[in-house]
C-alpha cells in the first residue's frame, strides 16, 4: 500500500517545497514591489494596488472555473499526474517568462502573471488531490501540515538567496538590484521543476473505478462535475464548510498576495517588507508542523479556530501600524498560523469528502479558495479608492483597506461553529452506500 509510505509522503510534499517558490519570491515577494516600482513606474499607489488586486483576481477567476471540470475529468481518467505536470509546466514557463518584460510594461507583466498564477493555482488541484492515496485517516492532519512546512522552508531558503542577490548584486555579477530582481524570476522556475521531479517518480496515480482515457474521459468528467455538484448540494456539511472556507480563507489569502503591497503602500521601506516575509516564512515551517500535531491532539476545526481569531487580530492591528517593527511582529504571529490554517483546512475537508472522488471535490475546495481570493483582493483595492474618493489621504486610504478584510474572518468563524465533522462523515458513508 503506497498510504503511509515515507518515499511516498516525502513526494508528495516536495512538491509543495517546489511550487511554494512561486508563492514566496514572485506572488507574496518581489512581484507586488517590481510591479508598482519598475512596471508601473509612476502610478499612485492606489491605482497600482487595484492593477495588482485586478491581476490576482482574474488568475482566480480562470482557475476557479475550469477547476471543478478538471478535477471530474482527472478522477475518470486517472490522469491527476499529467494534469498536475501541464500546470506545473505552464506556471513555469510564464514565470521565467517575467525575466524578459520591459521598464513600464504592466499590461505585460500582469499578462504573464496571471497565467504563471493559473498554473501554480491549477496544479494545487492535482497536488492537494493526491493526499488522499498518500495519507491514511489518522495521518491526514501531519501529512498535510508537512507539507506546508517544507514548502515553507524551501520557499523561505530560495527566497532568501534572492534578497541576498538584490541586496549586493555585484557579488553575482549584476549591474544593479533591479536586473537581479528580474534574474530572480528565472531561478524560481529552475527550483519549481528540478524539485518537481519526486512527486512524479514516488507518487502513484490513484487508480480510478473505471479508468477511460481521451475524449470518454472528458464526457465522462464533465458528466460527473454535474453529478458532483449535485451531490455537494445534498452534502450539508461538505456544502457549509465550503461556504465558511470561502470566508475565512479569502481573507488569509489576500493577505499573503496584498500584504507587500500594503506595506509600501503607508510608507515602508521595500527591504524592510522583504525581512518581514523572509520571517514569515522561516517561522511558519515549524509551526505548520506544530499545528499537524494540534490537530491531532484536539482537532483540526479547534485549530482552524485558533488561527482564525489570530487573522483577526492582526486584520486590526495592521491598520494602525506606525513603525516597520510592528510589521515585524506582525510577520512572526502571521508566521505561527499560515500554514497551520491550510493544512487543517486542507485535512479537515479530505475526511469529509468520498476519497474515490478527491481530485473533483478538491476542484470545487479550490474553485471555493480562488473565488475568494478574487473578492478579497478586489475587496480591498475598492475599499482603498472609495476612501481615497471621498477626499482622506492615500494613507489612511491604506489602512482602511486592510481592515476591510477582518469582514471575512469574523463572518466565517461564527458559520465554522454550525460545521459537524462526525456529521460530515455520516452523510458521505451514507452517500456511498446508496450508490
């Protein structure tokens, strides 16, 4: 049996060390600063912080459509590894692709963003799919949590060898910080794929009741994406814990895509938001482990709670931040509970979900997470420029639109309380049963 196996486990979360290179040094790092620096030279901070929000949303809106269908098709096929590696392939390329784009050249920049964006996102379908075949039951919660932590550490290490190049550039032989910025793009697809490659030799395809192949699969797929919806539907706690996930993680994920934005957006210095992130990363590898085991010992959904109250809090403050090392507290708590919030989500849904039909239900887990990083980032570009057009100052325009986001937590923590995993389970062994 491939569940338990420690080469298995040790694929299957390198990938996560791969990809996570993309999240840290393109989407949460240097990306937002090059952006409203270098290719959107000249704009005011609120424009280029709703050009940014506009970006990550549309790259949502293009995987949240096509996720659900991809994933339908990828569990009738058997074929969760190739659709993982066309993704995987595709993030990679935009994003070496980055390297090349010119001095003001935004539309560009936003262009090959938001595909490099749709393949990191649309291969987290296949990835996060794949846990079920690796993990049994009562691993679920650690396996998932080492994930993140590992992708934590290698993001975190990559991506601190890039501020390193930024920070003295003629130690590598470049002219100055920006074209090693721009060098850094080409090094995170050259980690993404050489790290790929575990996943892909020690990772088994779960094989499928009836596997198809070609085009029976794609009828096949989409028929059962209508079925699957239906079955969401009469799925009540599957239906509400993606309702509340929707919430709650629409507004950790804009934090992690808007959070370097916002910093140079009331003042501080770009170094200053890269030793925060570079915090964040190499505190959040422990405690992603730490919050596994929390989970374990008392249960995901007290866990996610945790972490909930936590955004919450730091929501508030990071609108009444003054001093760069508020920021850096404000890194180290973000740091405690990122990761410990996706894994337990990620393993909270994988119990209650039919384990035959992963690689869908989790096409609709991500569709649900994508969905949300469209209205969070959206949510607070807008709120930036409705203050700003009511005549405040471009700060306080800031920090309105980061308090925006504390909606989302406070709304998805009170609907998590009405979520009953027992009961969750229940209905799908129920629903296996009557099929």
């Amino acid at each position: 049996m491939q569940k338990d196996n420690r080469k298995a486990i040790f694929g299957w979360a390198m990938y996560d060390w791969a990809n996570s290179a993309f999240a840290t040094t393109v989407m949460a790092g240097f990306f937002p600063i090059f952006f409203k620096k270098y290719w959107s030279a000249g704009a005011d901070v609120n424009v280029s912080t709703a050009r940014l929000g506009l970006a990550n949303s549309v790259a949502g809106v293009a995987i949240a459509l096509l996720a659900p269908i991809l994933g339908a098709i990828a569990d009738k096929g058997s074929s969760k590894k190739r659709f993982l590696m066309f993704f995987s392939f595709m993030g990679i390329v935009m994003t070496m692709s980055l390297y090349m784009v010119s001095k003001g050249d935004w539309s560009s920049a936003v262009f090959l963003y938001v595909v490099a964006t749709a393949g990191f996102l649309g291969g987290n379908i296949f990835y996060d799919s794949l846990i079920v075949g690796v993990a049994s039951e009562k691993r679920l919660d650690f396996v998932s949590a080492l994930g993140f932590s590992t992708g934590y550490l290698g993001g975190g290490i990559l991506f601190g060898f890039n501020v390193w190049m930024t920070l003295s550039p003629g130690t590598f032989g470049f002219a100055d910080a920006g074209e090693a910025v721009r060098f850094s793009f080409l090094t995170v697809g050259i980690w993404w794929a050489v790290f790929s490659i575990p996943i892909f030799l020690f990772v088994k395809e779960p094989e499928a009741d009836k596997a198809v192949s070609g085009t029976a699969a794609v009828k096949a797929g989409l028929g059962q994406f209508m079925h699957t919806f239906w079955e969401i539907r009469h799925l009540k706690t599957v239906f509400l814990f993606l309702a509340v996930y929707w919430l709650y993680i629409d507004g950790v994920d804009t934090i992690i895509v808007m959070a370097v934005d916002y910093g140079m957006s009331i003042g501080f210095e770009s170094n200053d938001l890269i030793v925060a992130l570079l915090i964040t990363q190499f505190v959040g590898f422990p405690s992603a482990i730490a919050f596994g085991y929390i989970g374990q010992k008392i249960g995901a959904k007290r866990g996610i709670y945790i972490a909930i109250g936590v955004y919450l809090f730091v929501s508030v403050w990071g609108a009444f931040m003054r001093d760069k090392h508020e920021f850096y507290i404000l890194a180290i708590i973000i740091g405690l509970v990122q990761g410990g919030i996706q894994a337990l989500s990620r393993s909270f849904y994988a119990k209650i979900i039919p384990a035959n039909k992963s690689a869908e239900y989790f096409g609709f887990y991500n569709m649900i997470g994508k969905f949300a990083t469209v209205l969070g980032p959206v949510v607070m570009g807008g709120a930036g420029l409705l203050v700003r057009s009511m005549g405040y100052s471009s700060d306080i325009a800031s920090r309105a639109s980061i308090t925006s986001i504390s909606l989302f937590f406070i709304i998805g923590g009170v609907l998590f309380y009405f979520v009953d995993e027992e009961k969750g389970r229940e209905e799908v062994r129920y629903l296996e049963g009557d099929s």
